[in-house]
C-alpha cells in the first residue's frame, strides 16, 4: 500500500476512525479530510458553551494538530470532495476536491456527516435565519445574538432547546416553535416532553406546539415570523433547527445502498464491503438488539461506529455493540440518556418532576430497554451499565425512588 | 501553561501543557494521553476520564462534586479515595505539576 487510507469528512467519526486505525497498527499513509477550515473540533458544545461566550474554538479541538502530525494522521481541511470513484469495484480508488486536486486512495471511509435540514417557507433566506451545525455557524449565531431582542427558535429538538435555553439565559424574549404535538418528540416520552415544555415556560420562554412556520416577514433582514395558527411572532433572529439530512451524494456516486443513511451492517461496512462508514450519515442494526435500522446522531455512536470501522479495516471483526447513550445541556437541566426507548410498552418514573430530578426508565415486555435521567446521573449511570452488562432492573423495583438503582441490577432471566 | 504529568500503569510518564481553566481530561485527550478517553467531552457523562490523584495534590484537587460522585461509584476501574473525574478537576497555575494515575481501565 502507497496511497493509504483516504477517510472522507474530519469530525467526530472520521477523526476518531483515524486515530483508533493508526492504534490498530496501521502503518500506511492515512488522510482524514474535511470541507470545514478548522482542526476537527467537538460539536455538542457548539449549542450549549461555545454559543454562550463562555469558550473558545481551540479548546473544543478533538486533538492537537501536534497529535495528528506526531501520528501521521495528514490532515487536509478547506477542501470538499465532490466525486470519488472505486477501481474495479474498490477498495482503492480516487477522489477528486472542488478545487480540483486528486486524492488516491487505497481503501476509502465515509464519515461525511449531515447537514442542517432547510425551513422551508417564504422568507427563509431573509437575514437573521440562522442554522447551527458548523463552528462557523455558531460563531456568527452568538454575535448576532449579543445584538438581538426577540429570538424565535424552529424546532423543538434537543438543538433548538438548547439554542432556546442561552438565548433566555443572556435576557432574550424567546419563544420556540414546534410542529409535533410535543418537545423532542423523536428521542423521548410524552412525560419528559412535557417535563421540558414546562421547564422552559417556568423560565419565560414561549413554547408553541403543534404549529408551524408559515412565512419569516421582512426587508432583508427577518423582522417577524408568521405561524400556521395565524399568529406573528416579532422577530430579529430566527435560529432553526428541524433536524439533519445524511449526506449521500458520495455514497450514490459509489453505488451504495442508502435508505435515509448509508447502509452499514455492525461492522460498519457499507453495501460494498471494501468501503466503510461511520456516524451521522450511517443506517445500522440496532447495537443492542442487533436487529432493525436506526440512524444515530451523537458523539458516542460516531465514536463507537469508528472503532468498528477501524478494526474492519485493521482485519478485525469488533462490532458495534455498545450502548448509546446522549446527552443534553439546558439551563441547569442536565439530561442524560442511556439505550434507546424506541417500542416501549411501559415506563417508571422516579424521583420529583417538580423538583427537577427525576428519571423514566423504559421497559418493553419487561425487559429494560433504556433511561431519561434528569439531573439524576446515578440512575442513568446504573441502566447504562446494566445494559452493557446485559443485566435488568426490574420494573418493580425501579419504581421504589428511595432506593438506588445500582443496587438494583440483576442478571437478565432469559425466556423469561 | 501548567502542566499535568499523567502516569500509566506500567509507571511510564506524560507530561502534558494544560490552559488554565482547561480540565485536567481536556488536556489529555487533545495530546492523546492513551488511557483518558472523556467521550462525553466533558460533560460528566461517561466516567471514562477516571484518575487517581497523587497523594501531595490531592488536598489542592479536592474532592468530588455530586454528580461526579454517583459516576465514580458506578464506572468500571476500582474507586479509591483519590478517585477523581478528570474533565472535574479544573487546571489553574496553582496546580502546576499536577501529578494523575491513569487506571487499568476506562
């Protein structure tokens, strides 16, 4: 091998792919390459301290350049590719940048990301509608919020609340639009919604559910927005956040099988087993289950999903199978998520609601599938080992909040 | 900048340049300390940022906050009294010399 490993987007997945390959051994060249023009950098911080002020981009850096060069990691930043094509079927090939310059490769990774879905809606390209995805985008997102009065946030996700959660924090009138009938709607159950649309109203932010944008108002600069229930809400700066949309134009040109991500198997091999991939972009079994598809977006998939695709690469067989688990930040409401809820037939809640400390365990024919933990990380951290051991925590048991749940784990009763 | 000086189990050093301010976590995984993994980045999430704080500092370091303290219990290396959360253990000038062992595992 000459050309190396060319690995295709340099954030979380692809940074980690890269690192964790030249851990395996690996003493090839191995590229890691990215449109952005900044040292991969974490991004959950970009909602949350990086938007309040509070840090600095360099601080955020997933590793020093130093690491990568000392490494031999070559790290190319600035630059797009815009075609790639496999020799004979893979695994070496080549890429080709916006700017023109030729990358050959020996075996190729796709980490490529998503990008911001748009709103859709008369108005949306006025000035002041803003997205958040890139460090980019949040630098300019915190300097026109230092200048702005009223912020309307699109999208009651975990971005949007957290965008909404600074924003209140730094003094805005701020109100959050919700097309769903419920805040984070995808992630977790009708009772945390309810929990989050409560916290934020306590706090003074306006929540609107079950409506949606229907045009932004303004010269150039957005000055109102104009919702489905026929209200209009004042103004000057409109943050959206309805989600992601995987990047697929490589993986098409590819030929890869793509069904709302590339797919992958829990080697995380696409369609074309000489070509892996990893993180946002990626459809894949079920870690825990092994079973279905699921499109994972968070920092311990990108992670965990690198690792596999490293050691396939590396000739190793390690799957996937670690527990997700998630995070959200908003005002002093640390939500922590381990598992995933998704099929749910029953749940417990335990702790004060009221009191903002509490936690949802979620059971499906009795089996432990996954935990919502409000400023509870006891409780989150004992599903999130019992999970990984394979072990349960009865519902029963659960529901007694004076006891502690790492007390509670027992072996999983198969056939039970 | 102070340092952080990280020793594996097999007694062999790192010394690290932390930011004040920066945690202890933080300047490890940006220079690739193996054996600090902070997948959370620092969020008190993960417990895989787990260290054990050589005796002299560890009246300077102090000891864990709540949250902190739940993880501790539950993460997969031994807990002991100078157990610590590095992305916990802020860095300032102070502490220059900060001296950490890194467990068996995360």
């Amino acid at each position: 091998m000459h050309a190396g490993t060319l690995i295709v987007g340099a954030s979380q997945a692809g940074l980690q792919l890269a690192v964790s390959l030249r851990d395996a051994g690996e003493t090839g060249p191995i590229t890691l390459i990215g449109e952005e023009p900044h040292v991969p950098y974490q991004r959950p911080p970009l909602s949350k301290a990086y938007l309040q002020g509070s840090t600095e981009l360099e601080q955020l850096w997933l590793r020093a350049p130093e690491f990568l060069a000392g490494n031999d990691i070559s790290l190319v930043t600035g630059e797009r590719i815009e075609t790639i094509e496999l020799t004979d079927g893979g695994p070496s090939g080549s890429a080709r940048t916006a700017s023109g310059r030729v990358l050959t490769f020996d075996r190729l990774a796709l980490t490529v990301g998503a990008r911001p879905r748009r709103l859709e809606a008369p108005g949306a390209d006025l000035d002041g509608v803003t997205y958040l995805r890139t460090a980019d985008d949040a630098t300019a997102l915190r300097d026109l919020q230092s200048d702005a009065e009223s912020v309307v946030v699109v999208g009651g996700g975990f971005i949007g609340l957290e965008a909404a959660a600074v924003a209140r924090a730094q003094g805005k009138s701020v109100t959050v639009v919700e097309a769903a009938d419920r805040l984070i709607g995808r992630a977790v159950a009708p009772v945390v919604s309810e929990f989050y649309r409560a916290a934020h109203a306590r706090r003074g932010v306006e929540i609107r559910v079950g409506t949606r944008v229907t045009g932004l108002a303004g010269e150039n600069r957005v000055a109102a927005v104009e919702l489905s229930d026929g209200t209009r809400i004042p103004a000057d700066l409109v943050i959206v956040g309805i989600g992601v949309v995987p990047r697929s134009k490589l993986a098409h040109q590819l030929g890869l099988d793509y069904d709302g991500g590339i797919l992958v198997d829990r080697f995380a091999r696409t369609s074309n087993p000489t070509v892996v991939a990893a993180g946002d972009c990626t459809v894949q079994p079920n870690p825990l289950t092994g079973r279905g598809q699921v499109r994972l977006e968070s920092v311990q998939n990108a992670i965990s999903q690198a690792k596999a695709a490293a050691a396939t690469l590396a000739g190793r067989s390690e799957p996937n199978d670690a527990v997700p688990w998630f995070w959200s930040d908003q005002y002093n409401l640390k939500l922590q998520i381990a598992g995933l809820s998704t099929g749910h037939d029953h749940y417990v809640v335990r702790g004060d609601i009221e009191g903002e400390a509490f936690s949802v365990l979620y059971y499906r024919e009795g089996g432990l599938l996954a935990v919502d933990a409000v400023n509870t990380p006891g409780d989150y951290m004992a599903v999130r080992k019992a999970l990984t051991q394979g072990a349960t925590i009865s519902a029963e048991a659960a529901a007694d909040s004076a006891v502690a749940l790492k007390d509670l784990i027992v072996p999983q009763t198969i056939g039970a | 900048m102070p340092k952080v000086v990280f020793i594996t189990l097999d007694g062999a050093q790192r010394v690290v340049d932390a930011h004040a301010g920066e945690s202890v976590m933080a300047a490890a995984v940006r220079n690739g300390v193996p054996g600090i993994i902070g997948e959370c980045g620092g969020n008190c999430s993960c417990a895989t940022c787990h260290v054990y704080v050589a005796d002299e500092f560890s009246e300077g370091v102090g000891g864990p906050g709540d949250m902190e303290d739940d993880l501790l219990d539950l993460g997969v290396a031994d807990r002991r009294a100078n157990s610590r959360l590095s992305c916990q253990i802020p860095m300032t000038e102070d502490l220059d010399g900060l001296t950490v062992h890194i467990p068996e595992e995360q």
